[in-house]
C-alpha cells in the first residue's frame, strides 16, 4: 500500500500542474480524489492552489468523507466525488475541474449533447448537464447523482466539468477532450449554425468506439442505433 500511495501521490501533484498550467483551474478551484484502498480515497486538501500541489496537501478519507490521519481540511466538495465512488465501482480516479469553455456552454444552457467531431462522439459520447448546485453543499453530489452510472463525463452547470477514469490521468484526458469539444463548438456558433455529422456517421462511430478503440465503459449514444 505504501508503494501505491507514493505512485497515486505523484500522479496527483502532476495532473494538479497540468490542470493549472493548462487553465482548466485558476487559483484554489477544482478538487479531486483517488481510491487508496478498499476503504479509503486519497482526495485534495481545502484550500490548496493545484499547481502547487505537496504530498501533504493530499488528505486521506474514508468513504464517509472523514479523515484519517493529518491536520488538514478536505475540499468542501469531497461529496461530490464520495457519490461518484458509491455510485461507481468500477471507477479508480474522480476530477472535477473548471474550463471555462465548458463553462461557458453552461451559461448557455447547453451541454455537449450534439455530434459535432468524431472525437466528442467515440471518446465521450452524449455529456449531460447537471443543474446548479451550490458549490461546497451536499447538493451537488445530488445534481451528477442522475447521470453518473451512464457517462464518465457530466457538464456542471456554471460550476465546471466532472470526468472520472481508470486513472485520475485517464480522466484529465476526457476533461481535455470535453474542453476542446467546447472550445471548437463555442467557436463556430460565432461564425453561423453548427452542424452535427450524418447519422450514418454518428452510427459507425458508435460501432468503432467498442469494436475498433476498446471503449467499454458507460456512455450516452448521440443516436439509438
């Protein structure tokens, strides 16, 4: 266990500096967690900027959200991924971040719900919008509660972005994926009418997602086949 806290601890403090150098978080924002063990996760402290990250700036908690050793406070949204670790078993890593593309299809009321890159569509599939929830509450383990065992990736609305993954490395890629999707969609609404690609592609990129890529995990298909 001591081996794999150390391996968990470092890839913590690096995606912590990828989140902040890549601004998908700003000053303190964002917050994530890991499994430790059966019974407990490995999660950010209160208060901490992520791209600053130290070892003893990770907290380890048990499934009730408690600590379990050291002084320092967990993140107020340790709920947040507490639901996603219930909720999914087979998920290893939680991440909740703040793109602000994302955000900003948020304030639109829209989500990532429409085909509009092969990319977003094997790789994500449909992203749901989760409804305001006071950030820091137990409301917002409440908003993802209706989505999580469906999708790896929910939209959170004026808050930011939840992606999960075998690895906290494996869901910082489908957070970069969703952020790009966001960027490239908000883009094009400047310019005209954004058009979604043919169902017959859409089709074939849902075939692929398995047969080709592998992907076997929960996933909200733009079309029913």
């Amino acid at each position: 266990m001591a081996e794999r806290r150390e391996q968990l601890v470092a890839e913590m403090i690096a995606i912590g500096r990828r989140l902040y150098a890549r601004g998908l978080i700003v000053a303190t924002e964002g917050n994530f967690a890991v499994r430790l063990s059966e019974d407990r996760l490995l999660a950010t402290a209160s208060g901490v900027c992520k791209g600053e990250l130290q070892p003893e700036d990770l907290v380890e908690v048990d499934l009730a959200g408690q600590p379990r050793g050291g002084h320092r406070r967990v993140s107020t949204e340790i709920a947040l991924h507490l639901e996603v670790f219930r909720q999914r078993p087979d998920v290893q890593a939680s991440l909740h971040a703040h793109p602000p593309h994302c955000i900003a299809l948020t304030l639109l009321g829209r989500s990532l719900d429409r085909a509009v890159l092969a990319e977003n569509v094997v790789l994500l599939g449909k992203v749901p919008l989760a409804r305001y929830a006071t950030p820091g509450t137990p409301a917002i383990a409440d908003s993802i509660r209706p989505f999580i065992r469906q999708t790896d990736c929910i939209l959170l609305e004026r808050h930011g972005s939840l992606s999960v993954g075998q690895s906290l490395t494996e869901a910082f890629y489908k957070l970069e994926t969703m952020e790009h999707t966001a960027m490239s969609y908000l883009h094009a609404l400047q310019i005209g009418e954004v058009r979604e690609l043919a169902r017959e592609e859409i089709v074939l990129l849902q075939k692929m997602r398995r047969a080709v890529y592998g992907l076997t995990t929960p996933f909200i298909p733009f079309v029913e086949e």
